[in-house]
C-alpha cells in the first residue's frame, strides 16, 4: 500500500521564519535571466505555496527529485517523541501573486510514503504551462522537509537548485546537484557522498564519517571539520579551504587551484597539477606533490612523508621537537639560520644541492624526502609559536 498525502494553502509568511537558503540562490528556468537574489527577493517577502504532513516510521529513507531548491532539517524529538512524522513546504517569492488553483497548474508535488521499501519519495516537475508562465520571469521556489534525523538521504536537484542539510545523524547520504551549492551542517553519517558538475560544496560545523566531495568546473569546496575513516576531496578547476582533517587514510585532488588546509591528521595523498599548496599542519604520513606552483607545509609530527614540486619552491617547517631525518634536493636550498637543532651534510652535483641531515636524533627512523629539482626548498626549524627566519643559504 502507498500512502500519499497533499495539502495546498496560500498564505503570507513572515520572512523572518523562512529558511535562510531560500535568500541565497534562484532556481533559473533560463539561463539569460537575471535571477539574482536582489532582483527575485526584493520584497522580502514570501508565499506559503504548498504544505503536506506525513504519518512515517522513524527509519527509512528519503529520495527526491525536484526542480526546486531543496532545505531538509530534522525533527525536535521534544516536539514528536516517537520521530514518526514529516512535514513538507514550498516557499515562493511573493511577487508571484497566483492563486492556489494557478500554481496546481504550474507545477506537481507529491511526496509519498512506500511502506514495502520504507522510502519517503519527494517528485515534483513543471507543467507545459508552468515553463511557459514561468520562463521570461526570476523566481525562487524552495521545498522545506523536516524528516526524522536518522532517515538516509537521497537527492537529485537538477539546474541550479541549492541543496542544504542540516543536523542529520543518517545511515547514508548521497547528493547529487548540476550547477547549485550544496551545504552541510553537523552532519553524522556512515557515507557522505555530495557530487556536483559544477556547483560549489560547503560544510560548517563538522562532518563525520566517511566523505567523499567532489564538484568539476569552477565548482569549490569549503569546510570546517571533516573526520572519518576515509575523506576524499576532488575539484577541478577551482579551490579547496579546509581547517581540519581528521581520517585514517585521504585523497586530496585537484587540476588548478588553490589548496588551503589548516591541519592534517592522518595518512594520505595532496595530489595537484597546477596551483599552490598550503598547510598549516600535518600529524602524519602525507605524500604531496604539485607539477606546477608552490607549497607550504609546516610539520609537527610524521614517520615518513615526501614531498615533490616540479616546477615550483617548497617552504617546509619542522617543530624542533620532531625527531626526523631530511633529505633536500633541489636548485636551491635555504636553511635558517636558528635552525640549532638541525645537523646536515651538504653536496652539490651538476647544478643540484642535496642536504641530507636529522633533526633530535641521528638514528630516528622518521624521515621527510623533498624534491623541488626546478626550484627552492626554505627550511624553517621552530617552535610552534615562533615565526619564520630563512635567511642563510646553501647554493649550486
């Protein structure tokens, strides 16, 4: 048995109360239309368009398929103890003063519980009519879902519709957009998977489990915490902003751009062809390499790393407390000249240096191996607190 329930109002709705994503970005039926969020939510204000409630398990799934932005919440247990509801809304930019029976035939809604596989199903699409009526005007259209928090998560959001998850401790979550954001929130989940074709990614608060990001074009990929067993990142033409990584093992990959990660803790690969590479720490086993541009990587602890820059410097620190074994091979290579703890033995070869030397202890089973054979390798010995102070020089 299928139960489907529908419930239409149209009332005015005070835009304090609306969903923050509702201002953020349009839903563009063309694409030469003007659909900024200045231009759609002048007004400020909002319609009421379609609501709908459901009796549901506290487990199953949620699937939808929308050509609307999409925000999803999770019920307050204090509200519905047995999590055994949901709720839908469709907010509209006001501008739009359709009555109730115009917009019914503008566009379908359904939202549909299937008892046999336990899946909440959210369908909707635009009439014939609707794209006509709609296409030579910027509009905003948003469906607002609070579901139980444990539900998987399942969303397909075509066009430029924004995706937007929050507070969801969840089985499986996979999201798929074309040109729209996606944002998460304090997500929980065994598999977070969010794809874009060229949509920008970004998660606040903390993602935990294992994640795998990944937008082409100029889509970007922004994050506070990510944690989890394994954590992969891919962009293609754009950058990635992350100030913690938390995994066992990760993948960091990108064609060009800029890699800006405040700390690495963990074992894995930062792959990039062009662009540059900044960390501000890595407590583990990393392998770094960038065919054209710059990295910066400052290391506090790690059995074995490598770093290799093709056609670009290295700025590599160290904390002098690290017990490691360096070896430095490059056109170039600048020592500081506070660098006490450092013991080193120099050569140089058909205009290439090689400085080999420890760090604490001559017999540290640790070790840190840097290429740049095109460019300069700066090492900085430090405390954590002091700043860096390059300045004395081993040439070919």
């Amino acid at each position: 048995m299928i139960l489907s329930y529908r419930a239409i109002g149209l009332t005015k709705l005070n835009p304090s109360k609306c969903p923050l994503s509702l201002f953020k970005q349009p839903w563009r039926l063309s694409s030469i239309l003007d659909t900024s969020p200045t231009n759609v939510m002048r007004n400020a204000e909002v319609q009421t368009i379609y609501s709908a409630a459901l009796n549901i398990p506290n487990q199953g799934r949620l699937e939808v398929r929308c050509p609307f932005n999409l925000y999803v919440t999770p019920l307050h247990q204090k509200d519905f103890p047995r999590l055994d509801r949901a709720f839908f809304t469709i907010y509209g930019d006001s501008g739009f003063q359709f009555s109730k029976d115009v917009w019914k035939k503008l566009f379908q809604f359904s939202a549909i519980f299937n008892p046999s596989d336990r899946t909440l199903r959210v369908m909707g699409h635009f009439t014939q009519l609707g794209e006509k009526e709609l296409s030579e005007q910027a509009h905003t259209l948003e469906v607002y879902c609070q579901i139980p928090p444990h539900y998987e998560i399942d969303v397909n959001c075509s066009d430029n519709n924004n995706v937007n998850i929050e507070y969801l401790q969840s089985p499986r979550v996979n999201i798929q957009t074309k040109r729209g954001e996606c944002t998460l929130k304090n997500v929980v989940a065994d598999s977070i998977v969010v794809h874009s074709q060229s949509g920008n990614i970004n998660c606040s608060g903390s993602l935990h489990g294992t994640i795998d990001l990944s937008t082409e074009r100029e889509g970007s990929i922004r994050a506070s915490k990510l944690q989890g067993p394994f954590v992969r990142l891919k962009v293609e033409n754009s950058d990635i902003r992350v100030k913690s990584i938390y995994s066992e093992h990760f993948l960091i990959q990108g064609q060009h751009g800029k890699f800006r990660l405040g700390s690495l803790h963990g074992h894995g690969i930062v792959d990039l062809n062009s662009g540059s590479i900044r960390i501000g720490a890595v407590d583990g086993d990393v392998s770094l390499q960038c065919e054209k541009g710059n990295m910066d990587v400052f290391f506090s602890a790690t059995d074995s790393s490598t770093i290799r820059a093709q056609n670009g410097d290295v700025r590599l620190g160290i904390i002098d407390t690290v017990s490691v074994r360096l070896n430095l091979v490059g056109k170039r290579v600048q020592i500081d000249e506070d660098a006490e703890h450092f013991h080193m033995e120099t050569t140089k070869k058909a205009g290439i240096v090689q400085v080999q030397g420890y760090i604490t202890d001559q017999s540290s089973g640790s070790s840190i191996d840097v290429t740049a054979s095109k460019g300069t390798i700066e090492l900085n010995v430090r405390d954590f607190f002091s700043t860096l102070k390059l300045d004395r020089h081993v040439d070919h």
